[in-house]
C-alpha cells in the first residue's frame, strides 16, 4: 500500500483512537462527579423512609460484584422483627450455617439498617462511593464503593427481589 492508499487508513485509526479516549475520559468523569462527595443528606433522607415505611419482617437478595475472588452465590437474607433470621443461597435455597466463613463475611450485611450502617462507614473512609436507592421504600439498592481508586478496587453489591412479608 503506497502512502497515499493508506493516508485515510490512519485518519480513521486516529479518529478512532481519539473518540475512544474522549469517551473514557468523559466516563470517568461522570463517575468521579456522582461519587465524589459522599452524600450524607441522600442517606439520611433514605434512611427515614425507610424507617418510616415501618418493615419489620422482609427478604431481599444480595450479589456481590468485583474483581475478587470468590465473588461467590447470591445470598437471601431472610429478617424477622428487624432481626436477621435465616441466610439462604439464593441459587439452590439452602441454608447457610452459622459458623467461621462466609456465615461470618455476609452476616454484617444481613439487614436493611446493616446495609445503612456499611454506607454511612464506607463515606467516612473514602469519597468514592455511590448508592441508588429504592424511590419507594429508602433502602439501597446498589451500593459502589471503591477503597483503592482504580478499577480493581470497586466492590458492588446489588440487592434484589425485596419481598415484604405479612
């Protein structure tokens, strides 16, 4: 290929290159904007809803996201008068047992209030945290944090199939 053939070749590797650059920079943007002061009022405000709202007995699910391993199952949480009463699998619907491990790693997330309390945690040591709520009930629905700044140090954790329980 002579120079000439291959002068729009390069102009469009470059656009390319370019535009993808743009559209990183810009993301990181957004993200660093939506995470970068924790949001103490939003929290608070979502936290009375929730306690106004007034559920004492419900589920939910949690699936936990990051470049760690294991990433593991989703777990059900199943909270009795505001307590935890059972940890399932989600996936297969057994029990969890109480006891050293994952009993232990997923206990403090077990409530709804627990959930509120690794929020308000996770402001006070890093900026780079970001929460959705639920619109109806105040509770999070996904919870970012990044203890580290870059891409492996971000964890998530989703909460699914909120069910409140007669």
């Amino acid at each position: 290929m002579d120079a000439k053939a291959s002068l729009p070749v390069i102009a469009a590797l470059a656009l390319f290159v370019t535009a993808c650059s743009a559209a990183d920079r810009k993301d990181l943007e957004v993200r660093r904007r939506e995470t970068r002061t924790p949001d103490f009022t939003e929290l608070r405000a979502n936290q009375k809803k929730w306690e106004d709202a007034g559920i004492e007995d419900y589920q939910y699910t949690i699936q936990l996201a990051c470049f760690c391993p294991p990433q593991g199952d989703p777990f059900t949480f199943e909270v009795a008068d505001g307590e935890r009463s059972n940890m399932i699998y989600a996936d297969s619907g057994a029990m969890l047992l109480e006891g050293p491990g994952l009993y232990e790693d997923w206990a403090d997330f077990a409530t709804i209030d627990d959930l509120f309390s690794m929020i308000e945690a996770a402001f006070r040591k890093t900026p780079l945290v970001m929460v959705k709520y639920d619109t109806d009930h105040g509770y999070p629905v996904v919870i970012r944090i990044n203890r580290y700044g870059g891409l492996d140090g971000e964890v998530s954790h989703v909460i699914t199939d909120f069910q409140k329980k007669p």
